[in-house]
C-alpha cells in the first residue's frame, strides 16, 4: 500500500470511531492525477444517496496531458462497497448521527485507488483545545529529552 494523501483536518475536527476501506469509482486521467499527488481531502465527506455511498468535495486536479478529455475538479465520486457495508454504515449514520470522512487516499498493491473511511463524530471546541495542549506539551518534553534538560 502507497499512501497518497491523508486529511490531517479530519483528525484534528473529528473524533474517528472506526475506518473502511473502499474503492473509488474513477476516470483515466484522475488516476493519473493522483498518481502525481495532485490531490486535496480539505472539506470533503461522504454521505449515502439512495442505495450508494457518494464522495463529495474531493478536489483531484486536472491532468494537463488529457487536454479536452479531462476531469471535472469537483464532481461527486461513487464509492465502491458491498451492499451489506452500505447498510451497515448508513444504519450508524442514521442513528447515531455519525459522518463518513475521508481520512487517507491509498494505490493498493494490484495499482487500485483506495480510499479511507473514518466513521466520526465531530469534536466540541474544548476537546480540539486539549489536543493543542497535548501536542505542545509533547513537542516541548521531546525538545527538553533532544536538549539535555
């Protein structure tokens, strides 16, 4: 598995319950994009149209060598998931009030575009806070281990 990209906004704004793993339904010179890293996750998420799962707001690049044959930056992607997954999922998001985001954009080892999953719940104002405060305690004791002190 390569790692593309991962959406470190989805981390920080929500709390991730569980992940999945599905296929992306693409066109030839997305791909190719996405090979190149030409890829932004930033306010993107997945909610459940019928009796599919759909990816909005995932802004993959156009690839300048598809000249008129190209992508639209933007559009919604379908997501590839058994029938049992899609209702599994949608029985939590209805229920529970829980968003589908993507956390990470993966090529497979057979060169398929994976996406990543997080099953979330959004964190209050106070929680993203705390994060901080972890994290900057945190860089400051490895400064102080790095330093001697």
């Amino acid at each position: 598995m390569k790692v593309v990209a991962v959406n470190k906004p989805a981390f920080f704004n929500y709390e991730i319950l569980e992940t999945i793993e599905a296929g992306i339904s693409l066109v030839g010179s997305e791909v190719k994009s996405i090979r190149e890293g030409r890829i932004s996750m930033k306010d993107s998420f997945a909610d459940v149209k019928g009796s599919e799962i759909i990816l909005f707001h995932l802004h993959i690049s156009p690839y300048e060598g598809a000249n008129i044959f190209n992508h639209d930056p933007l559009r919604s992607r379908k997501l590839l998931l058994h029938r049992r997954e899609i209702r599994r999922l949608t029985g939590k998001i209805k229920e529970r009030g829980l968003t589908l985001i993507p956390t990470r954009i993966v090529f497979s080892d057979k060169g398929l575009v994976k996406v990543e999953l997080g099953l979330a719940k959004g964190k209050k104002l106070y929680e993203k806070r705390a994060a901080i405060k972890d994290r900057d305690t945190a860089r400051e004791a490895r400064a102080a281990l790095k330093h001697g002190r």
